[in-house]
C-alpha cells in the first residue's frame, strides 16, 4: 500500500473549509466544524494553520497560484492576441464554474472583509492583470486590438464581465457549462453589441443628449 503523503491531511482541511466556508460563511464558520468535516481532530487544524483567517488566506493563495499557471500554460498554446484572451476566459469560468462552492467562497466570502479585499488586489488580481497587460499591447502591436484604448482598461473591463458572469452563475442556483459562455463573452468585448454602420460614435451621442455636459 502506498504510503500518504504528508500534505494529504492539508488538503483535506482546505477543501473541508471551502464547503464550510461556502454553507456557512466565513465569521459564522468554526474551525471545529472545518476540522469535523475534514475528518481530524480540532487540534490539527492547528499543525497547519495558525487560525481561520490563515485557512481562507492559504486557501486564497494557493488556488490562484495554480489558477494563473494553468492560464499562462493555456495562453502560451493559444494562437495569437484574441484566442489567448479566449483560453484566458474559458480558464477563469471554468475554474469556479466546475466548483460552486470554491465559487461562493471567491466571490462572497473574500469580499466581505476590506482586508481580505486589499489582498486579494494587491496580490493575484495584480498578477492576473499582468496577464492580460500583455496580451492586450500584444494585440496592439499587431494591429489587432484599438491601440488607444489604455490596457488597464480593457483588462479590468473583461476582467469585470468574466467575474459579472461567476456571481450570476452562483445566484441563478442553477447548473450548466459557465465556461462554454465564455466564446460569446469574448466575442461580445472584441466586437461590442453594435453592427459596423448601425449607430452612431457614443461621443456625439453623449453630447447631443447632454450626458457629455452633465446632463441628467
């Protein structure tokens, strides 16, 4: 018989907190209930994990660690600007829509602390932009995305749908393939809902309704 490996135990507490977690919020959580589910003792916990905020931090860290390395990995094989943002959606849906409860967790839980929000920006949403920065000058050197549009908008702006897309995912209470929406989501942000000649610039638009002014 093949002997455990020593982080196995580990494992189990993260993904006993993630459905904790996710049923019963993080402050409503006990680390006992974690441990119960789990299966250990409430004292293991402990070998591992200095408290509950270091569960849903570790947690946190390391499932975006092997979140942004898939991406990069799918990116590099993709071929060229548009489908690498594509791998990229299809990466980010299908990662939380594969896992309701990992879902609950990164799009409720995580926010519901100004703390856990300041490091959940300054650490892999960074990283994950950083992603998309290159990919975006990419497509601007090559003539294929606008190159006047500032890359951290348009990287906060997919960014905003994929993440809009998840939360609708988790309040429908409802199962189907999240990430076979992300072709339509991409072809939405590359192309925009209008038809080439159909409307008007947005600027002249905005003006001549007074929006551009302040209007109301």
């Amino acid at each position: 018989m093949a002997r455990p490996r020593k982080d196995d135990k580990r494992a189990r507490i993260l993904q006993a907190a993630v459905k904790v977690f996710a049923r019963k919020g993080y402050f409503a959580a006990r680390v006992s209930e974690i441990a119960k589910k789990a299966g250990v003792a409430d004292g293991t916990i402990y070998l591992y994990f200095r408290n509950k905020e270091d569960l849903l931090v570790s947690l946190f860290d390391e499932v975006m660690a092997a979140h942004l390395e898939a991406g990069r990995q799918e990116m590099k094989a993709a071929p060229g600007p548009a489908a690498r943002l594509l791998r990229m959606a299809e990466h980010h849906l299908r990662a939380l829509g594969e896992n309701r409860d990992l879902a609950v967790v990164f799009q409720v839980e995580l926010r519901q602390s100004t703390k856990f929000m300041e490091r959940f920006t300054a650490s892999w949403l960074q990283d994950y932009f950083q992603l998309l920065y290159g990919v975006i000058e990419e497509g601007q050197r090559a003539g294929v995305f606008r190159p006047e549009l500032p890359k951290k908008l348009v990287a906060k702006a997919l960014f905003g749908a994929l993440d809009e897309m998840v939360t609708s995912f988790i309040l429908s209470g409802k199962d189907y393939d999240l990430a076979g929406l992300a072709a339509p989501v991409v072809d939405l942000f590359l192309r925009g809902v209008a038809v080439p000649g159909k409307v008007a610039h947005a600027r002249p638009v905005l003006a001549a309704t007074g929006a551009g002014r302040g209007g109301k």
